[in-house]
C-alpha cells in the first residue's frame, strides 16, 4: 500500500528534521534579528504588524480566549491543515470526529497510520494567517502587515494554547522531538510571515538566503577571528 511505503520513507527524516533544527537556531535567530534591523527603513509596515500581533495578545489576556467561539477556530484550523496535508501525502481523510468521545485519537482520521508530518502540521503550517492573507490582497500594503501580524498571532496563541493543553498528535511525536522541532520551526514560520509583510515576496527571498548562508558567514568570522585578519570580521555576520 503506497500509504505505509509513504510513512515509513518520512519517519526516517523525523529525528534527522529535529537535529537539523537545533544546530540551525542560532543562524534562524540572527537572519530574523536582520530582517528587524532593515524593517526600520519601512516603519508604517512595521508599527502595523506589529499592532495585528499586539491586538492578538491582548485578545489572548481577556475572556475572549476561552469563548466557544475561540475554540471552535482553533479546532476548524486544526482540522483543515491536518486534513490538506494528509491529501497532499495521498492519506485520503475518513472522518473528522465531532466530539471528544475518544480524545486519545486525533479527531481527523486517514488510511494508513499517518507520519510525522501529517501530525505536526497544524503546529506548524500558519493556515490562518493563510486564508487571512488572501482576503488582506484587496487591501492597502499597510492593511496587508496589519492582517498579517493578526494571522501570525493566531497562529502563535493556537500553538501555544495546543501544546499547554496537550493533544494526542504531540503526544505521538514525543515531549524531547517537540521541544527540538517546534520551536525552530515556528521561529522560521515567523521570520518568513514577518518578511514578507515588511518586504513582499523579496523580503522572503532575502530571508532564507540570509539564513542558508548564515552557517558559512558564521564560520568566515570565526576564521578571520583566529588568524588575526580584522579586516573581514566587523561585518561578515550582517547581510550584504
């Protein structure tokens, strides 16, 4: 069944994935600080990404996130992400449960007995801030970061609610491989959403690029660090 041939191929990249993760935060963390440093030419982008992320949090402190209507957000993303990424992987969606009468099961169920992937993606992949970005195309550049940092804090308050909670897929994926994985992950989820919102698509192409090549810019300084060659280590690090 091509589904198992599916799973077992992914679950051999999950801990290479979790390793990779970790070795690669540092770089992830300075190309992000870059991308904040060069926002301050475009300050109107900037204050209203951060207003939208800003309105979340302060969404997230009130009543308003434990209402019905919350949860039922959090759950309908859930499903939709788990259940696109599970066709994208040829894993046909059987049901998606409607009550919590087995809460050791992920509600959306599919042939085969899934991968890593499937079950990681609503904790990774920003579907709201997606479907958010769509509807924001009608608006103003400006409107566009607003609704941008909105998105992008739904998606944080999701992940962090989900994961104080506890879910069945984090409990499948392991306590040690979340906390390797998902930080990293979403630290590159936020550093893509941010970019893009200051700088459009070049903005994401800047930041990538920035983070791929950061490892060998990092071992250029500490080259010139130890041979004595001052003239290359003032700025190897920044982006040129």
């Amino acid at each position: 069944m091509i589904t198992n041939r599916i799973d077992r191929l992914v679950e051999w990249t999950k801990w290479p994935a979790a390793w990779i993760a970790v070795a690669s935060s540092p770089f992830l963390l300075v190309a992000i600080a870059n991308r904040i440093w060069e926002s301050l030419d475009s300050p109107v982008y900037l204050v209203m990404f951060f207003a939208g992320l800003g309105l979340l949090w302060f969404a997230s402190r009130t009543s308003f996130a434990n209402s019905f209507g919350t949860k039922l957000v959090f759950r309908w993303l859930h499903d939709a992400t788990q259940t696109f990424v599970s066709m994208l992987m040829l894993h046909p969606v059987v049901s998606i449960r409607k009550n919590d009468a087995s809460p050791e099961l992920p509600r959306v169920r599919w042939l085969g007995k899934g991968n890593w992937i499937m079950l990681v993606s609503p904790y990774v992949f920003p579907l709201s801030t997606a479907v958010l970005w769509l509807v924001s195309l009608i608006l103003f550049a400006p409107l566009r970061s607003f609704v941008l940092g909105l998105g992008l804090g739904l998606h944080l308050c999701y992940v962090i609610y989900q994961a104080y909670e506890g879910t069945s897929e984090l409990r499948r994926l392991g306590k040690r491989f979340c906390w390797m994985f998902l930080p990293v992950a979403n630290a590159a989820v936020v550093g893509i959403v941010f970019s893009f919102a200051i700088d459009g698509i070049d903005g994401v192409r800047d930041f990538v690029v920035d983070a791929i090549t950061m490892p060998n810019r990092a071992w250029s300084w500490i080259s010139d660090l130890l041979t004595g060659n001052s003239a290359g280590t003032g700025s190897t690090l920044s982006k040129e």
